[in-house]
C-alpha cells in the first residue's frame, strides 16, 4: 500500500478536532500518517484526542514558524508519504476518500487530484453565499475546468486534493506562498502546467462556524485575494502587446486599477458611465468604449456584473480576439 501524509494545521479547533480525527481514524485506506502542527493554539485541542493519539501513525509538531503557510513547511518537512494531502481540523472526510483520490493519482495521468465538496454546520443555517460557492466548486469538478475559473475564485477546496509528494516538491511545495495560501498553491499548479482531474464524488464535508481562520484573519479578506489575482496576473498571464482594459469602476474596479497602478502596468480604465468621472479617479483618466483605440487583441478584467455576452457585444468592435479575465464573484475566466 502507499502512504499518504495527511497535513493538519491547527489553532483553536478544540471543539472540532474530535470528530476531525474520527474521520482520518475511519479512512478504508490504512496506510496513512497523519501530522498535526500545532500553530500557537490557545485551546487545548491534544485533550479533546487525548484516547486518540495513541496511535502510532499520528504525529504531533509544533509549528517551527507563525502561520498556516510556516504550520504547512513544518508539517511537509516530517511527511514520510509517497502522496500528501491536506485537512483542516474542523473539517470531516468520508471514509473513503484516501483510496478514491489514491486510486485515481494511480490510474491516471492527472497530477493533482480532487472531488466535490459540502458545506455543513452544527451551529447555524448555511448562507445563500456559501452555497453558492459549494455548487460553483462543484460545477468546475463536472466540467473539468478548473483553471479556465481561476481568476474568479480559488477553484479548488483547501483541503480536498492529493498529489504525490514529488510533483508537490518539484513545484516549490509551500515554501514562499503566499496568502490566501490555498489560491496561491493553486496558481503554482497552473504556472507548473499541472492537470487536475475532479471526481464525482463529494470527498470533504466543509464546517462553517464563526472561527473559521477564512473569517477572522486579514490575510483571508477581499483586498488579500485581490492583491493575489492582480499579482499572478501580472506574472502569468498579462501581455503587453495587447490592450489591458479594467472594465467597471465600483469598489472592485478601483482596488484593480489601483493594484495595477502600484505595479506599474498600463491600461484602459473603462466605464459605462464616464461622465460621472470627468476628473478621472486617483488620477487616472475614464474613458467610455467608444474612446478606447481599436487594437485587434485585448485582454479585458471585468469587475462588474455584467453578462458574458453583453461584454462581448459591448467590445466587439474595439478588438477581434478578446481575452475576458472575469473575476468578479458571479463571473469567471473565459478565453475567446
């Protein structure tokens, strides 16, 4: 059987971590390790697991740096597993979750593997928003596209792939990502050329609660995952032969544009409504489309709620091969 290291960071999860490791201590796949970091926790998580721990394929570390991303180095640093894969402390898996992702990485050429997710809650009602988000994850798993999505969101739940410990470590592992860490790693994948197989099946039982480190820490706010997008987009994606257009002028609209200011990239800032801004806005000229030079190829990042389809017919006659970077959160990437 191969080994499979599950990483586990952790910090104040004691009321969760229980049933969190009654779902690693039930997987029908055995070979396993499964390595807890402990992050600075204030609570006393090791007691709630106390009649736990005892099995020898848990290790228990302290995290050698502050952090989720410093908690991760640590773990991968002990990880004995020919594959890795992550899990969060408040989180819960089915029981066949290791085999169904090992079994896949083993017959298939895929380098990352992953499934389908669930939100779940003991405390409260899950949100209209959460919900969305759970069907939109799910629906990038039935159409296999996962990074034609990834300058809308991140397209691929924390703690639900797996991966051989190898390709992880070719492609840097977690040493130097940044926050919001899980959209970093997979930004990684995409610039490492990594394909990402999504199996029909739901493979990780997501908790929301009010402790949640994606509701709590700076590091997980809008200004952080844009700050992200606009920097990976810089770095991979943007061509400076084509006309760079931000579409849209809202709260969205100015921290792009003034992310791409601060990097120094040029663009035209459009509006659909110019006359509101006759003096511009941070010094920055809006322009309507009728007054953006005709340029054959434009990559546009469109910030509002615009309809695909209403885009393009709004651009068709200023470029002919557009390239729509849609990351506003009803919206997505689409290449023409």
């Amino acid at each position: 059987m191969a080994l499979v290291s599950i990483l586990t960071p952790y910090r104040n999860a004691e009321k969760y971590i229980r049933e969190t490791a009654c779902a690693v201590l039930k997987q029908s796949h055995t070979d396993w390790e499964w390595i807890l970091v402990n992050d600075h926790s204030a609570e006393n998580e090791l007691e709630a697991i106390t009649d736990l721990v005892n099995d020898p394929r848990i290790i228990l570390l302290e995290n050698k740096g502050k952090g989720i991303i410093d908690a991760l180095c640590t773990a991968m640093a002990s990880a004995g597993g020919e594959y890795i894969t992550r899990m969060d402390a408040d989180d819960v898996m089915p029981d066949f979750k290791l085999k169904a992702f090992l079994q896949s990485l083993q017959t298939s050429k895929e380098q990352i593997v992953t499934g389908k997710v669930h939100y779940f809650s003991t405390e409260r009602i899950i949100s209209p928003g959460y919900l969305a988000y759970e069907k939109w994850l799910n629906n990038r798993v039935d159409q296999q596209d996962f990074y034609e999505h990834i300058y809308r969101e991140c397209s691929l739940a924390s703690g639900n792939w797996m991966m051989l410990k190898t390709d992880l470590e070719k492609c840097g592992g977690f040493v130097d990502l940044c926050y919001p860490e899980d959209y970093d790693l997979l930004f990684r994948w995409y610039e490492a050329g990594y394909t990402i197989k999504g199996l029909d099946l739901i493979t990780h039982w997501w908790r929301d609660h009010d402790l949640r480190t994606s509701k709590t820490s700076v590091h997980y706010q809008q200004k952080a995952f844009f700050s992200l997008k606009i920097d990976r987009f810089v770095k991979l994606d943007w061509n400076p032969e084509h006309q760079l257009i931000v579409n849209g002028t809202g709260q969205k609209g100015r921290l792009t544009a003034k992310m791409l200011m601060e990097n120094e990239v040029p663009f035209a800032w459009v509006s659909h409504e110019p006359e509101k801004f006759p003096k511009g806005i941070f010094g920055h000229p809006i322009l309507g489309i009728d007054e953006i030079p005709d340029k054959n190829r434009a990559q546009i990042l469109n910030t509002t709620l615009l309809a695909e389809e209403v885009l393009r017919g709004f651009y068709a006659t200023k470029s002919t091969d557009m390239c729509f970077l849609l990351y506003n959160t009803r919206l997505s990437k689409l290449v023409s």
